[in-house]
C-alpha cells in the first residue's frame, strides 16, 4: 500500500511533458512585409521620391494565398516624373507534393508607361523544381487574359503612348527562386512573361535583403520591364532600382 500512494505521489509530481519533448510550436499562417523608401535631394535640380510596398501571405495545408501592392512616385523640380500602383493576388492549392493549381490577378496603373492600365486575369498550374534548405525555385504557366487601355496623356508635345485599347488572350509563365546563403541575407528573383497578340512583357525583379534584426531589414530591389512593341521614338525596356527598410510582422 505503502508503495502504491508513493507512485502515485511521484507520477502527480511529474510534469506531462519532459523539456525535450515539449511539442514544436506552428508558425502562423498569416505573415505580412512592409516597405518604405523615401529620397530627396536638393541644389541644382530638385528631386524627390516615395515607394511603398505591402505583402500579406497566408498559408495553411494545401492553401497558399498572396497580396501585394506597390506605389512609386517621382517628382523632379516640383514636376512629376513617374508614378505608378500595382496591385497583384494569387491563390495557389496543391494538388500534391510539388504541383498546385493557381489563380492570378495583376492590376498595372502606370502614369507614363506604354499603357496607362494593365490588367491580367490568369490560371494554370506550378511546379516546385527544388526545395531545399538554402534554395527553392518554383516554375508557373498557363492561359489567361489582358485588358491594355492607352495612355492618351501626352509625354511630350505631340507623342501619344499606345493608340488602341487590348482586350485578347495570353500566355502567362513565371519563374522565382529564393537562396538563403546565411541567415541574415537572403536573395530572391522572379522572371515573369507574358505574351498576347498585340504585344509581349518580360518583367525581371532582383531582391537582396540584409537583415538588421529579426524583423527590420535593408532591401535592395532592381526591376526591369521590356514590352516587345512602343511607338517609334519610344523606349522598349523601363528599369526601377529601389532601397527601402523592410518589415517582418
């Protein structure tokens, strides 16, 4: 009897789990990313600058679900230069280990770009190449559609952007990968085409991000658009290079 109270004294005394066997917390599946740039110089000409950036991603089971927005704006003595909003979402479920299907929505509104709205509609499926613990890289296609509205606001005097509204089907691809080289930088590229009859884009984004702590980071990202056709005197490729303070919530 003695010895029976005994081991019960000793098991209510024992905690339920031993410190190496505590269970693994889970990750939230919300996570969110916040991006601020901001630059201004003064003396012979005058110049200023503003781009934001929003990201919120969720991600649980077979789910995965992004958006992201954009804002630039550019000023230079007291004119504006350039200004441009984007807003892109994307549904992704799985269908098994490495495939998913997906849903994409991209909204374009460039004040002096070749149009002044771009908008796709797009589906298909994705693939994840590799999964490492250092690499990953994710390959998309699929079919989609294009609304393309003129800019009709003149650069110049006389020089009229795109003369016809867009409204055809596409071909969509991308391609992204992220590499961790340490745990601190971490460098991320994304190769998006696609292709219509009127026209084609190729949009190239380069990330590397150096982390400052675990939740602010400096990011520097380069961005380059080519459009298959402009108008005659107007350039084909448009660039933006960025530095912001990044976020982590």
């Amino acid at each position: 009897m003695a010895r029976y109270l005994l081991a019960l004294l000793l098991l209510a005394n024992t905690p339920a789990f031993a410190d190496d066997d505590k269970p693994t917390q889970l990750p939230p599946p919300w996570s969110s990313e916040l991006e601020l740039g901001y630059q201004s110089l003064g003396g012979n000409s005058d110049s200023e600058s503003l781009n934001t950036r929003v990201e919120l991603t969720y991600v649980k089971n077979q789910y995965r679900q992004t958006a992201e927005a954009k804002y630039l704006l550019a000023e230079k003595d007291g004119e504006e230069d350039k200004r441009k909003g984007q807003i892109e979402l994307q549904s992704d479920v799985k269908i098994n280990e490495r495939t998913y299907v997906l849903g994409n929505a991209n909204y374009v509104d460039d004040r002096y770009g070749p149009y002044f709205i771009d908008f796709t509609l797009a589906t298909g499926l994705g693939y994840q190449l590799l999964r490492l613990e250092t690499f990953q890289m994710e390959v998309e296609a699929g079919p989609g559609y294009r609304h393309q509205e003129p800019n009709i606001d003149e650069i110049d005097d006389d020089d009229i952007i795109v003369p016809e509204t867009v409204d055809e089907l596409i071909l969509r691809g991308s391609a992204k990968f992220t590499w961790k080289p340490s745990k601190t930088v971490e460098l991320n590229a994304r190769f998006t085409g696609v292709a219509g009859n009127s026209n084609s884009t190729l949009e190239t984004e380069i990330d590397l991000t150096s982390s400052i702590t675990d939740h602010i980071a400096i990011k520097f990202s380069n961005t380059q658009k080519v459009n298959s056709w402009v108008p005659d005197g107007l350039e084909k490729r448009d660039s933006t290079m960025t530095i912001n303070l990044l976020f982590k919530i």
